[in-house]
C-alpha cells in the first residue's frame, strides 16, 4: 500500500515536471469509491499580485455519479504544498453548467461571450442567487474536506436532469494573492484598498467612498504593497483537488446542497415566500473594532444573526461554515434557539502548511445522526456568524453550507465508507502512466535540470487577529 502511495506520488510529480496545463493525475478504486486527483490550471504569482481567474471546462468525474468527497489545495511546481503566508488561498470555487453538444468552450473562455441558448447555469439548490457552487473553501481547504457520509451522495449527471443537446461541465474560481514581502499581510489578505491602490473596480467605476476592502480591491491582476527592496521571483503554482465518488445506483441516497449567507438582506414581508428571487447576498462584510465599553465577556464579539424562512424541508446529513481570519464561530439555530449545526474555527499556531500561526487552518463540520434534524418546509432559521471585533476587518465571510436529504436512507444500506486512509491504483492509471514516461523520456531528462528549490527569502510573519 505504502509503495502505491509513493507511486502516485512519483505520477504526480511527473505530471507536473511534464507541465501540462492540468491533468488526471491519478485514478483510483477501492471497496466501489473512485478517487481522482486533478489539477488546475497553472497561474503564476508574485509577490503581493493576485489572480482571480474563472477556468472553464475544467476536469471532473464524468458520469452519473454521486460525490462523497471534495478536497483541494495549492501546490507549487515541485508539487509540495504551500503556506498560507506566502499563497494566501482567498477561495476556490467549483460550479456546474450546461453547454449546448458541438460548442466549443475552452478553459480560458468567459461564459459571458456564449449565446445564453447555448449556456445554462447548472447551480445549486440555496437560496443566494449569487452563490451557485457546489462546492467552495478558503485558507481552512486542507483541514476541511466536504465528506458525505454514508449512504448519501451528491448527485450529479444524472441524464434525466441534464437538458437534452446539452453536456454537463465545471467552473473552477481561484482567488488567491501572494503575500511575500508585503508590508501588511493581514490587510493584503482582507484586500484593504489602500494597499492595493485601489479607487476604481475592475470595470473601472469608482468605488464608494467608505468602501475601505474586499474583491472590489483585489480583483485579477491587482497589486499589494510591497516592502521597499523585496526580491521574489514569480513561481508557478496550481490547485490540487481530489474528489472521491460512487456510480450512482439505488444504495445511494441523493442530497442537495443549500448555500446561506449572513449578509442576506431578505426580510420577511406579508408577500413574501423565500424563493431565490428575494434573496440579495452581499457575500462580504465588515468587522468595525468594538468600543471596549461593557464589561460583558461578549464586549469584543460580533455578533450577527439572520432569519431565514426554509422554501424546502428535509434532513440535515452535513455543515460547515466559511469564515475569515478573525470568525470565531458559526451555527444554525431553529427559531426556538436549538442548535442544529455549528462550525468552529481552528487556527494555526507554526509555519507549515495545515498549521499557518494566524490564519483559519480549518472549520469544524457537523455530521447530525440522519433523521435527528429535519427541516420542514417554510420553518424559520437563525444563521449566526461571530467575529473578534478587537480589531477592524474588512471583506470578511460568513456563508454556511449545508446538505440536506428529501428522504431518510434506510440504515442497512450502509455499504460504503468515505474515509480511507489507503488508496490504490487501478491497472489502466498504470498504463497510462507508462505510455506517459515512454513518450515523454526526454522531457523528464530537462525536468532534471530543474531541481525546485524553496525560496525562504520572505521572513515568517503570523498574523494578527
Ligand atoms: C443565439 O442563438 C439563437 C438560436 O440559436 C439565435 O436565434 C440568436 O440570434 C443567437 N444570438 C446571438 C447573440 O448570437
Ligand atoms: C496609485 O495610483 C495612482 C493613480 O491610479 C498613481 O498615480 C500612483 O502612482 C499610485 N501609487 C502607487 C504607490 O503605486
Ligand atoms: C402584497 O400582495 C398584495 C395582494 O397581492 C398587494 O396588494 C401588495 O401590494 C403586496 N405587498 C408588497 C409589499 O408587495
Ligand atoms: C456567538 O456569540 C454569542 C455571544 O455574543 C454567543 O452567545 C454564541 O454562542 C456564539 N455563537 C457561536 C456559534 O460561537
């Protein structure tokens, strides 16, 4: 088992010696779960630049499939993950659409230029008009894969839903900055304006005079300061994401995936019914620093909550909330105050990879036994999200995703397990591996020249809450 993870391990780095622009780079099989490993695009970053790009066309599971697992990361061209404070991984972002047969879309493309009767949004089932992904994270990606416990799955290919003429396809959204040398990595990471000379947004309109952070200002191809003197060399990364599946068939129980935002400004009105139309997300918010006058032990929380009426019931199978440096806690209330899910933060305390001092490493996921929390239809939620308020923030995030199942599995269906801690490869990842090597020989023999070697010229700075 050992020397098969090593093997893969080798396949990988070939891979990315062979520098293709992104690849299958291992397929695997075992007790029915597939693995597949892909990665991204290449993008390249320097110090204090960004790179927001949308990829198109990207790889996936093809298939009538159920998705028990979603994982991914940022590497570098060696293959080694790396650190937040130097990558900082704002978001990644995995949506679904519909491409009409025959038309031709290339990763690069941007969905905008196609006739919208060739183009149809795939989303998923929340309520957000402006969150459509299936699956998304940030700085907590290694520590927080999306699992879905058995017998349930995430459907997706299915032929019955995908509209006929078309073919199912995935966008792939990487937010990332890098922040060696910086002056301030916290404020590059919270996209503060000044930091990014930033007045205009990316289509040129000025911003709002008290619009003091977030995407606005730090769109593709931004700039952060820089301390004066700072030499880095621009390098070439990709995003590694793993996803696990089953083929679907009658032993797995589908599940939708809803999406809620802390900064919904959807109000309850008479008329009002909780559709998707009524929702206006904002995504981002800002933390303003407390006076510091009350004595209470919440005199330095912020403190929000939303309610939110349920346009569809179920059982809840799985949660976990999306936070920034700063968040210290999230949690779905039923509007009697019973917690139903909550997600924790957890931050690093060293330098490496998993373990960044300073930045959410991960967020703590909820998994209620299936049947013990159901929904029904128009019940109204609280969504809570909590942040330090001892110092000022901006661009800050508090989504929360949850799974949700139309219908309890029955438990002896229970035939799969999700978490593996061995994977194997299957013969025709081999040959395919080896016709690779064959073809590609001397490739590898200039990939030799060029040894990676980790910069460490940027000092290692945590930081601050
Ligand atoms: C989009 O496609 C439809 C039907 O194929 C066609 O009638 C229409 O002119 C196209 N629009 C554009 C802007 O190309
Ligand atoms: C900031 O932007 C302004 C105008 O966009 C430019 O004149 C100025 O030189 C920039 N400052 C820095 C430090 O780059
Ligand atoms: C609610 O619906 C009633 C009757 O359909 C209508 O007269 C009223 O204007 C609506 N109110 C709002 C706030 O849309
Ligand atoms: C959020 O903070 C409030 C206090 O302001 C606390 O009562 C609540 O339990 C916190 N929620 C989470 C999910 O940590």
């Amino acid at each position: 088992m050992e020397s098969n993870k090593e093997g893969w391990l080798l396949l990988v780095e070939l891979f990315l010696i062979l520098n293709l622009p992104y690849s299958l780079a291992f397929v695997g099989n075992e007790n029915k779960i597939n693995t597949a490993v892909f990665l991204s695009p290449k993008f390249v970053l320097g110090p204090g630049s960004v790179e927001n790009r949308f990829y198109y066309n990207v790889d996936f599971p093809k298939g009538h499939i159920a998705v028990k697992s979603f994982n991914a990361e940022v590497i570098d061209e060696a293959g080694n993950p790396v650190p937040l404070h130097e990558t900082y991984l704002h978001h990644w972002v995995v949506g679904r659409y519909y491409i009409r047969e025959g038309v031709e879309i290339s990763e690069f493309d941007d969905h905008a230029k196609f006739n919208s009767s060739d183009y149809i949004s795939g989303r998923n089932s929340g309520i957000c008009p402006n969150l459509g992904q299936f699956f998304g994270l940030g700085s907590e990606t290694r520590k927080t894969a999306t699992h879905v416990p058995d017998p349930y799955g995430i459907e997706f290919g299915n032929p019955a839903e995908v509209p006929s003429g078309f073919e199912e396809q995935w966008m792939l959204n990487i937010h990332a900055i890098d922040t060696r040398g910086v002056e301030d990595k916290l404020g590059c990471t919270e996209c503060r304006c000044d930091l990014y000379n930033v007045t205009v947004d990316e289509h040129g309109r000025p911003l709002r005079p008290d619009y003091k952070g977030g995407l606005l200002c730090c769109y593709d191809r931004t700039q952060c300061r820089v301390k004066q003197g700072f030499e880095g060399i621009r390098r070439t990364l990709y995003l590694r994401y793993t996803v696990k599946w089953v083929d679907m068939d009658s032993s797995v129980s589908p599940v939708k995936i809803y999406i809620f935002d802390i900064t919904d400004t959807w109000k309850r009105t008479p008329n009002s019914t909780g559709i998707k139309a009524e929702h206006e997300c904002k995504v981002e918010y800002d933390i303003e620093p407390s006076r510091a006058t009350g004595l209470a032990d919440d005199r330095y929380v912020d403190n929000r909550r939303i309610s939110l009426d349920m346009p569809f019931g179920g059982y809840l199978i799985y949660g976990v909330a999306h936070q920034h440096s700063g968040g210290i806690g999230s949690a779905l209330y039923r509007e009697d105050g019973q917690v139903m899910c909550s997600s924790l933060p957890t931050y690093g305390d060293g330098e490496e990879p998993g373990n960044e001092a300073g930045y959410i490493v991960g967020m703590t996921t909820c998994y209620p036994q299936p049947g013990a929390i159901e929904i029904s239809k128009g019940e109204t939620l609280i969504l809570e999200s909590n942040y330090s308020s001892i110092r000022h923030h901006t661009g800050v995030m508090g989504l929360f995703y949850i799974l949700v199942a139309d219908q309890l599995a029955e438990p002896m269906h229970t035939l799969h397990t999700v978490i593996q801690t061995q994977d194997s490869i299957t013969p025709s990842a081999i040959v395919w591996a080896l016709v690779a090597m064959i073809g590609l020989i001397a490739v590898v023999a200039v990939g030799i020249h060029y040894r990676f070697k980790r910069e460490k010229e940027d000092g290692y700075e945590a930081i601050g809450m």
